[in-house]
C-alpha cells in the first residue's frame, strides 16, 4: 500500500477528512513540526507544541491585551517613551511564560477529551510524546517563570494578578460546565490590559478590594474598562469562531461552547457582539479626546477585519473557520494596537 504524498490531492469525503484534520492538526492542533521548529532537538519540539509556540498566534492572543494596558496607560499618564518600552518588556517576558503555562494547564486537563477529537488527537500528551507527569513540571516552571516578571513590576502589581491566575486554572473546566467558555477565556485574556496598566503604575481601580483601603465603590478607571470589555467580545468572537472547528466532536465528547450552542445561529450573534465591541472603542477614545487615527485605525480596522471574518467564514469548514480565525485575529490586533500607538506618538511624548 502506498501513501499519499503532501502534494496528492485526496480522492474520496474519507481522505479529504483526514486531509483537512492532518493540516489542521500541523496548524494548531499542537503538531506543528515546520519552519524554525523542525532545526530544534527532537526533545524539544513536543514542549514547542505544548506551548503552541508555532504559529505564534497562541502567545500574541495573550500579549497584545498586556501591550494595549501599556500603551492605553501611556497615553492617560503621558508617559515617556523609555517607560513603555520597560513595562513593555516585561509584558512581554511574562507573557510568554504566562502562555506557555496557560496552554500546559489546558492541555493537561484536557488531555483524554482532546485524545478523542481528531483535530487534537496528536497534540504531545494524547499521542504519548509528553507524559502527564512531565507536563505539569514544565507548567509548574513555566507559572513560576510568569510569576518572576510580577517582581519587575511596581509594588502592589502582584495582588491584580490573582483574578486572571485563579479563571485561568478553571478555563479548562468551563468547556464541561458553561456554554460560554468563551467569555471566561475572554475575561482571562482581556485581563492582560490590568496587568499592563499596571506595569506602568497605574492602577485601574480606585475603590473595591484593589482600591483605597475599600472605602469606596468598586470602580475602574473608564476608558480601562472600555478597553477591556472590547476585548473581550474580540476574543469572545474569534474564539466562537475557531471554536466551530470541533463542532461535531465537541458535542460527541459533551464539551460546551458558543458554537455548541448556537451552531448555524452564531453569526447574527457575533455582528451583534462586534457593533458593542466598536461602541467600547469608541467610548474609549471619547473619554481621553482621543484623535482621528485611533478611531480610523483602532475602530475601523478592527471592525473592517472581524466583519469581514464574520462575513465571509464557512462556519461548517474546519479549514475556513482556521484560517479566518488566524487572520481575522492578527488584523484586529494589530489594528487596535496601531490606534493606540499612533494615539500615543500624537501626544508627543518625552524620551
């Protein structure tokens, strides 16, 4: 019996199933072993795929909140460059061993469910090459990893971390408890603007448990929490959408999501999301007087990338919902980064 080659285009719906679970799993299914990954030891390529270092969309959706906290705080302090380029940084740093630890976690707890879905079947601990034991060392390491870069921050940062730490550890159990797994992942991710905020000393909330001595009303500083629900009806729809790859064997399996939920309903859905998201960016920019850029920038191309995502995804296509959602995640991102940099650089700040 021969095989098919990668260039063979297959024959029969059997083959071109196992064609586009074969891809998708190279993609982010946690088996990419391509480009810069494949000149590392052979030891080490499972823990790249653990970490989904490759396509580095894994580590982004988790630092570009922290880099928007930076940058949104920047512009409210008027800050100097060296500052940003500092807390920056070390957003960056902690972000990458947060997201190392956060994809471990997840995969370790769901490690017999993903066994049984054919996108996720060959991730490292389904497919034996990292065992149970070894990968929860190389979360626990990577946390503490994380939790070093708290050491760098401006004293008091560390208390704002233990929201995200403790939704974090129960993310994984959400897909079995909620069909809104997608708003806790979305609360995690979009926590990385506290964070951010507070690499540069400012503290976004000025009464409650994280305020003055609780003497006065929960509350957060307004464009912050602007920003934040943004982000997470952002992730709230790309995830919706990444997760409609799984649709037929999340329901198989009893996980729960937005796409388990409202299936070929979800796009009316996710447009009503994206009119609230662009609202929030906008009253984000209104609250600081923001200028024309942001709105151009941030606002329009954000909306511009996910509407055309929405628009245009094949929700019932594996391959389509994969691609849209790496595409779709990398043009808002940069979008809404680009708005607030180019915010920043008008205010012409000190160096």
């Amino acid at each position: 019996m021969t095989s098919k080659t990668s260039n063979e285009k297959p024959q029969t719906a059997e083959e071109a199933a196992a064609f586009q679970n074969n891809a998708l799993a190279q993609q982010y299914g946690g088996g990419h072993a391509g480009g810069w990954v494949g000149r590392l030891p052979s030891s080490w390529v499972p823990y790249i795929q653990l970490a989904r270092l490759s396509p580095p969309a894994a580590f982004f959706l988790i630092y570009f909140p922290h880099f928007f906290g930076v940058v949104l705080a920047a512009i409210i302090q008027r800050s100097p460059v060296s500052q940003v380029l500092r807390a920056g940084l070390v957003m960056f740093g902690g972000s990458f061993f947060f997201s190392n630890a956060a994809h471990g976690w997840n995969d370790l707890i769901d490690a017999p469910i993903d066994k049984a879905i054919a996108r996720t079947s060959k991730r490292p601990i389904p497919r034996g090459a990292i065992s149970p034991r070894a990968a929860f060392i190389f979360t626990v390491t990577q946390a503490i990893g994380a939790a070093s870069f708290l050491l760098l921050m401006p004293e008091g940062s560390a208390i704002y971390a233990v929201p995200n730490i403790i939704g974090t550890y129960y993310y994984p159990w959400a897909k079995r408890h909620t069909n809104f797994a997608q708003l806790v992942l979305g609360c995690c991710l979009a926590w990385g603007i506290v964070m951010g905020s507070c690499a540069m000393g400012l503290k976004p909330f000025t009464g409650g448990p994280f305020g003055d001595g609780g003497k006065q009303l929960f509350w957060a500083e307004p464009s912050t929490a602007s920003l934040y629900v943004a982000c997470i009806l952002w992730t709230v729809i790309y995830d919706s959408i990444y997760a409609h790859q799984d649709v037929k064997d999340d329901i198989k399996v009893g996980l729960k999501s937005i796409a388990v939920l409202f299936r070929d309903r979800t796009k009316p859905l996710l447009w009503l999301l994206l009119g609230c998201m662009g609202a929030l960016l906008y009253t984000c920019g209104t609250l600081l007087d923001m200028s024309v850029p942001f709105y151009a920038i941030a606002g329009g191309g954000s909306l511009l990338s996910l509407g055309a995502m929405i628009a245009n995804v094949e929700l019932k296509d594996s391959a389509s919902c994969w691609w849209w959602f790496r595409y779709g995640f990398w043009l808002a991102g940069g979008a809404i980064a680009g708005g607030l940099v180019s915010e920043y650089v008008l205010i012409g700040p000190a160096f």
